[in-house]
C-alpha cells in the first residue's frame, strides 16, 4: 500500500474562526452551538503583539500543565518526561485560547508534539473544568480505536475517561477522538462512549484559518468580545437550563488538581 502524502505544515500563528457544536443523545436530547475563535501557535516562537494588543492575547505558562513551569515549552517536556515520553523534541503546536484583558479558560487546549524528523510523536489533550481543574490525557499514533491494520488514522484515537468535566456526567466510560493537525480547516470530534454501546455526548470544533496578524485579530474580536469570559458564561448557561430540563447531577470526586486561575492577572 502507498503510504499517504504528508500533509504540509500549518502556517503559524493562525487564528481560527471556530463553531463549537455538543450534542446530547441521552439522557435527555439537547444541542448546543457556539462561535468563537482560537489560536493554533508553536510553543517555542510564540507570537508577540504590538504593546497596545497585548492584553488582547497573552500566553502564559501558568495557565497550563503544573502552573509553574517558566514557559510553555517547559511545561509540556515536563509533563512528557513524567509519561515517559522521549524523542518529541520537534515542533509541539498549541490549539487554545490565549488570555483576554486578563481571563482564560480553556476547555479543550491541544498539542502536537513531533520528532525532529517531522513524525508525530503524540498529541496531548489538556481538558480544564469549570471546577478549576485540569487534566492530561496522553494520546499516541498507536492509540487509535477502529483497525489497527490500517482502517483507522493516525489522528484517531481512544481512552479512558477518568477526569470529571461536566456535571451531568461521572468519569465513567472512555472518549473517541479525531484529532488531525489543522491546516486550512479545522476539523475535531471528541465522542463520549460507554460500555453498553451509548454515545451519549459528541462535540465538533469546526474552523477555517486565517494568518494571525493585527487585522485578523481584531476582526475576531469585534465578532466575539470577550471570547475566554464567553466560553465560561456559556458553560454555566447551558448547564442551568440541562438542570431545568431535570438532568440529574453527577457527584463530583475528590481528587488533587492544579487550580486554572481563571480570573488572575
């Protein structure tokens, strides 16, 4: 078989204009869409704004893996030497918000971590609740549902669950993902299953690329504000009215995290 081409590197720093879409399939139906935008950077030559946008855009180690790593670079081979990861000393690109006029949140924040030959070495997904917690799941090329012979793609992949994000749901079960690096779209899926087959919850993050620049920035802005603070207030939102709807909570477990410092400066 003819290996597949190698997809060109994505143009860095990239802002994408993004829809957010979560559907419920049980145990009640409900849907949900949400526009906002994200940046897709390189960890190690992160963009810098002109004095003025700064607060418009900020990337701060904290906001990530321990919190007290002194960059974002440190953080991540951090956070990959404790899982035994080797050899991912390549390109690492990072899909997340940046901090606006001093807030953050970060739902879902990806890395694509490669090998100095270019090879995809793993991808990292930061989840964050509204908790102030986070977590890492650590996802590699092999760790991919489907066929192993060659059905599934390099960007699929499957693992347990087992930190609590929404209220609604314990950490039982385990998530799908399609993560294909971005390049002129954007395009990820991240599937909640359980073991009797449900799939009970499936969120898409659908995007188009445009080079980061002032323009381009600004004009993000005008359509979303305030996007870190929406994300947040749109969370909330939706679970008040999936409470209305009389969806049940789920108990949240204890368990040791990092706070996400949402609201520092």
């Amino acid at each position: 078989m003819t290996p597949a081409p190698a997809r060109p590197a994505p143009r860095v720093p990239a802002l994408y204009a993004t829809e957010v879409r979560h559907t419920r399939s049980a145990p009640v139906r409900y849907g949900l869409r949400h526009r906002t935008y994200l940046w897709l950077v390189d960890v190690d030559d992160l963009p810098v704004l002109p004095r003025v946008l700064r607060p418009l855009a900020r990337f701060d180690a904290r906001d990530h893996f321990s919190g007290a790593a002194p960059g974002l670079r440190a953080g991540l081979d951090a956070y990959l030497a404790s899982q035994g990861v080797h050899g991912a000393d390549g390109r690492a690109l990072m899909l997340a918000h940046a901090r606006v006029l001093g807030h953050v949140f970060n739902p879902l924040t990806l890395y694509w971590c490669h090998a100095r030959s270019g090879r995809l070495v793993c991808v990292v997904a930061e989840v964050h609740n509204t908790y102030g917690e986070r977590h890492c799941y650590l996802l590699r090329p092999d760790d991919r549902g489907g066929d192993r012979g060659g059905g599934a793609a390099a960007e699929d992949f499957e693992v347990a669950k087992d930190f609590y994000v929404s209220p609604f749901f314990g950490v039982e079960g385990s998530y799908r993902m399609r993560l294909p690096l971005p390049g002129d779209r954007l395009d990820l899926t991240v599937q909640l299953r359980h073991a009797d087959g449900s799939r009970p919850l499936t969120a898409t993050v659908r995007g188009t690329h445009r080079p980061a620049g002032t323009r381009a920035l600004l004009a993000a802005l005008l359509r979303n504000p305030w996007p870190t603070a929406g994300v947040s207030l749109g969370i909330r939102r939706h679970g008040i009215r999936l409470r209305l709807k009389g969806l049940p909570v789920q108990p949240r477990p204890t368990r040791p995290a990092r706070p996400v410092q949402e609201d520092a400066l």
